[in-house]
C-alpha cells in the first residue's frame, strides 16, 4: 500500500500492539527499519523512490514511549540503487541512520 508500519511485542504476553504507522502522505515507502532505544523511544526509518535498479531517498520518524512522533519527520537523498539502510542506537541514546 506504499506505507510502512512498526508494532511492539509485550514480552510478557507475546501480544503485539495496535500498527503505528509513519506519518505524512504514504507513497513508495519501501524497507523499514525499526529500532529503540535506552529512553525507550524508537526510530522508524523507510526509504522512497526505490525500484529496480533505481536509488531513492531515506526519511524517518522518532516516536516517543507512548508511540507518538516526535519533533519532525526527516529526509535525506543519495540511497544508492540496490542498497538498504540500517540503523542502530548510540549508547548516549541518540540513533545513527546508515545508507
């Protein structure tokens, strides 16, 4: 549907959470990447624009503990063709986006 979506898992129940979905218009966003951190937000990132053999544009989104965005949504260009992103959280808390 051109949208992408990140959920969280109760480890006590195993139950996921309602889908929380990026905001903004979805069109084209393709291969998300989820992570959290140690403040216990979490980063959603997707590309846009990527097709066979093309490149694209990274954009993400942090969302506070309560699963609501925080601050505003970014964007990048320069995603090489055949290639993905990947993210990890920083021991200060911060989030680096790779791509």
């Amino acid at each position: 549907m051109g949208n992408v979506f990140y959920g969280v898992v109760n480890q006590s129940t195993g139950h996921m959470s309602q889908a929380i979905a990026a905001p903004g218009e979805a069109k084209g966003r393709k291969y998300p990447v989820v992570i959290g951190n140690s403040r216990g937000e979490t980063l959603l990132a997707w590309t846009e624009g990527m097709s066979w053999g093309k490149g694209g544009s990274v954009a993400w989104q942090i969302f506070g503990k309560n699963g609501t965005p925080e601050g505003e949504t970014g964007h990048a260009d320069g995603v090489p063709s055949w290639s993905l992103i990947a993210a990890f959280a920083r021991p200060d808390g911060g989030f680096t986006l790779i791509y």
